[in-house]
C-alpha cells in the first residue's frame, strides 16, 4: 500500500466511500477531483469489486475478465472527465449462432459487413423478409439507444420526459409498455433469429419474453442503447484495466483507498455520519459529511439498520477457460475465429429458451441449458502471455441462462458440475471436436475450466443471491421514491452508488457518477 495510504484513523472526510468497486472508483474520482476529501474503505485486499482481471489458473500466464467481461454502458463522458488512461477494441462480428437443419450443420453470423450479414440471414431463412425486418427493429432501438443514453448522466427524467425524448410511440409501446415478447413474434418468424434478439433481454434475468412484470423489456433495454450504439467492446488489458485506471486517477485527485477495511456500520443523523469499520488488527472510525454505499441495496440496510428489499435472485452460470487451440466447427463455412469473436449463442433458439424457463421455473435444471459464449483474446491478445499466444492459445467466456440460484440451494457443487456438463455438451454438438480436446491444463496438470453459479458469486462478492444487478433493473426514469438522480436513501446524506441504483447495473460507472454529482449539487443549495 502506497504510503499515503494509511489507516483512516478518526478524522473527517467529505465524503467515506464504502466499497472499491469501479462505480466506489468513479465517485471517488469525481470528489476529489472537485477538491473533496475523499476515503475509499475496500473490505478486500484489492479494488474492482466484479469488475477486475486475474489468473485463475496455476502457473499460466493468462490474466481473465473473471467476472464481467465486455463494456458498453460506460459513458466516454466518464472516460473524458477523468482522464483515464483506458481503450476499447470494437469487435467486426456481432454474434455467430450455430444450428442443425435438415440434417445440416448451418449457423447465423452477424457481422463482417452488411453484404455478409445479409447473405447469412438469406441462407438460414431462404428470403430477405428476416434481415429487412432484423433492420428495421435494430434501426428503431438504435435511434431509442441515441436519444436515452445520454440521460444516464443527467437528472433522471420523469416517465412523460423520457417518452417525449424516445418521440416514437410504437418504439415506446414495444420497448416500455408490452412484453419484448409480443414484438419478437410479430416481427420475426424464424426460430433461430426469435431467440438471437430475445437473448439481450435474459442476460442476468430471468424472466420468459411474455413476462407481465417487463423485467426482460428492462434488461433488453439496458443491453441495446449502451454508448448511444448498443455495442458491446473489448477492455483492452481485460476489465482490470478500466479499475486500474479508476483508481489511479481517484489516487491522483487526492483519494485515500484503503484495502483490508470492511465498513460494518453507518450512523447519520442526516447531516453528518460515522462509519464503522474493521481490519484484521482492530476496529476503527471515519467520520463524513457524506458516505457513499458501493454495495448491494441488502448491504446497504445492513449498515443502516433500515428494513432490507425483498431478497434479490441471480439466474447465470459463469465459466471461464484457457484453451490449446479453438476448437473446430461442424458449420465448416464459418472460420471457428470468426464465430467466437463475437458473441456465440448456444441452445438459444426461442423456443429452445421457452422450454429452458419452464423448465428451471419448475425447479429442474434445463435439459439443453442456453448460453453464450466469447473470446476475449481473438480481439485483445494483450491478457496473454506473449509465448501463450505464439502457440496459439484462447480464452473463452460463457455466460449460461436461466439457472436460478434457487436450483443450486440444495448441493451447490454437485448441481454446479451437472450443469457444467450438460453446457458444455451443448456447445459439444456444435464442434468437430470435444471442447474437453482443446482445454490447456495448468502447472499441475489441471484442465483450465472454472464454473461460478449464483451461490458461489453471492459468496465471492457479496451478489445478493449472485444477481449481476444486485436487484431487477429499474425504468431509466423517475417514479416514486428514487430521488433526482436514483441513488438517493431515506438518510439524506447517504447514497446507494452500486449496481442497484436506478440505472444500475452492469460495468457502466452510472451510479457512481450520479452519486458524485447529487453530492456536488447537495452542497451547492
């Protein structure tokens, strides 16, 4: 630890941040480069909280996105105020989504290109009908993605405010007011491309596309208007670049972060508080005008002592691998480089996700469980050793649906390798060789495989009930009880700055920034 970075002691901050996650990172930034005092307190040995690189396997050199893994709700407003020193790398292919046909291995890849796109789309479906209709839906939710983003950063807007700004009522009702569902089977008819555009709306939910709550509208939504684009880049350096550069740029301004400090306590009166917090040679106070919570909304009432929401529910298994060599597709047309540089759909045909539901919302584990996959390092081979990639080595990310934590409560380790299993024995009917083939093995001739389910996330980084959200994600507009910028509490100088906040969730920096600026703003009336 540097050396100004000493024990908080018992004296005054501006602002305490509790957690080091990146949006703790991004308000810390932000304070102290506005000339507030700013303390960190990081409950673990390191910042980054889900956002971080590491090198999960024994002796190879290979430094993974662990958890999350692709950026692009963060706003290049937050990259420009604060200078970091972080890059993206976009990605040529959207998506490749293998299937048997007639007896045919055959597949959708979307990208390289509209002429190729195109063409993919006319193979799989013998018409032009499904890629002029994939037009005209990507080019309404691209328009919505440029008109709402920008409003992540500003004030939230009320209902009526953000309806005028998306000015497209059928763009509104399809995205806001009915099941993502209803537009998906009106405007799509072939099964493969139902289910591609229906997977934004599942990624950490779960939820079917005809769900009456819309959590699947606001999950798409937030998966579809990120960067004013909607597309999903590479962290040059993997995800703990962008931590990295976080904390350095909040160190810089002036921001004490101190690691090994777990806040267990928050007093306020509404104008000044204290924050209690332990570390392995004691216990310790640090007094605030402000504190910033960078935790779970349960986390947060834990401190408090406020009454806690209603329990939160993950749904994803995570797997991360290093492989010797990509494996083979049985679509031969298709370069396996190509397929897994974008996004790689598995067993995510709609009505392949429709049974996957039924089947985990009745308590059994999905017969063909969806997920998707991506290489990291076919974009950024930076996270490689350089003699790793000269003999030609791989990462892959999987990130599998509709597996709630509820189907893991009983044996998690045992449910956990059944599901690994059945996964990978999807994405096996695919290739022309077993993935088992291809997978490195570290320095004590272990195959480079790790599985997360809900259950171990909650464990590892305090996800309530592992959801990368930390609750449902919320309208990106005001309604009752959120605050001017969705990150208020019922104390008034304390602020919910993580993923649960009203347009939380996912690595964007929202909530961070929001929370920084209802502070600034605070002080000014």
């Amino acid at each position: 630890m540097p050396a100004h970075e000493g024990t908080p002691g018992h004296r005054t901050y501006d602002a305490v941040i509790v957690g080091g996650g990146h949006n703790g990172l991004v308000a810390a930034a932000y304070l102290a480069r506005a000339g507030r005092s700013v303390l960190v307190l990081e409950r673990l040995d390191h910042t980054g909280g889900a956002a971080v690189s590491t090198r999960p396997f024994a002796g190879i050199d290979a430094r993974l996105s662990r958890y999350s893994y692709l950026v692009s709700l963060l706003p290049k407003k937050i990259v420009r105020d604060l200078g970091l020193d972080f890059r993206i790398r976009t990605r040529d292919v959207s998506s490749y989504t293998p299937v048997e046909r007639d007896g045919h291995s055959t597949g959708l890849l979307v990208g390289g290109g509209e002429r190729r796109t195109r063409e993919a789309f006319e193979r799989l479906t013998g018409g032009e009908r499904e890629y002029a209709a994939w037009q005209r839906f990507y080019g309404m939710t691209g328009e919505v993605a440029r008109r709402v983003f920008p409003t992540l950063t500003e004030p939230l807007p009320s209902r009526e405010e953000l309806r005028r700004r998306v000015d497209d009522e059928d763009a509104w009702r399809i995205l806001f007011e009915e099941p993502i569902g209803v537009a998906i089977e009106d405007r799509f008819t072939d099964d493969l491309v139902r289910g591609v555009v229906l997977t934004d709306a599942l990624i950490g939910t779960f939820a079917d596309a005809h769900d009456t709550s819309l959590k699947q509208n606001r999950c798409f939504l937030y998966h579809v208007i990120g960067g004013g684009t909607g597309d999903w880049d590479v962290p040059v350096g993997g995800m703990g670049a962008l931590t990295d550069a976080l904390a350095t740029a909040a160190r810089d301004a002036g921001a004490v972060i101190v690691t090994g400090h777990e806040a267990v306590r928050i007093d306020t009166d509404g104008r000044t508080a204290e924050v209690s917090f332990r570390t392995a040679d004691g216990e310790g106070v640090a007094a605030a005008r402000h504190v910033l919570v960078n935790a779970s909304p349960q986390d947060l009432a834990a401190l408090t002592g406020d009454t806690p929401p209603a329990p939160a529910e993950g749904a994803q298994l995570k797997v991360n691998m290093l492989l010797k060599r990509l494996p083979r597709l049985r679509d031969s047309s298709v370069d396996p480089r190509e397929a897994f540089s974008g996004t790689f759909h598995i067993a995510e045909g709609y009505d392949q996700l429709a049974a996957a539901h039924a089947q985990a919302a009745a308590g059994e584990l999905p017969a063909a469980p969806p997920s998707e996959i991506y290489c990291h390092s076919l974009t950024d081979p930076t996270i490689l050793a350089p003699d790793l990639v000269e003999q030609g080595y791989q990462t892959l990310t999987l990130f599998g649906l509709h597996t709630p934590a509820r189907l893991f409560a009983h044996d998690n380790d045992a449910v956990r390798e059944e599901l690994l299993k059945s996964t990978l024995a999807q994405l096996d009917a695919h290739l022309a060789e077993p993935i088992a083939d291809c997978l490195a093995t570290d320095a004590d001739g272990r195959p480079c495989i790790e599985a997360k389910t809900p259950l171990d996330l909650e464990r590892d980084l305090r996800l309530p009930g592992g959801n990368i959200f930390h609750r449902d994600l919320a309208w990106p507009y005001a309604q009752e009880g959120t605050g001017r910028w969705g990150v208020e509490t019922p104390h008034a100088n304390v602020l919910l700055c993580g993923a649960g906040a009203v347009r939380g969730g996912g690595v964007s920096g929202v909530p961070g920034h929001n929370a920084a600026m209802a502070v600034l703003e605070a002080e000014q009336s």
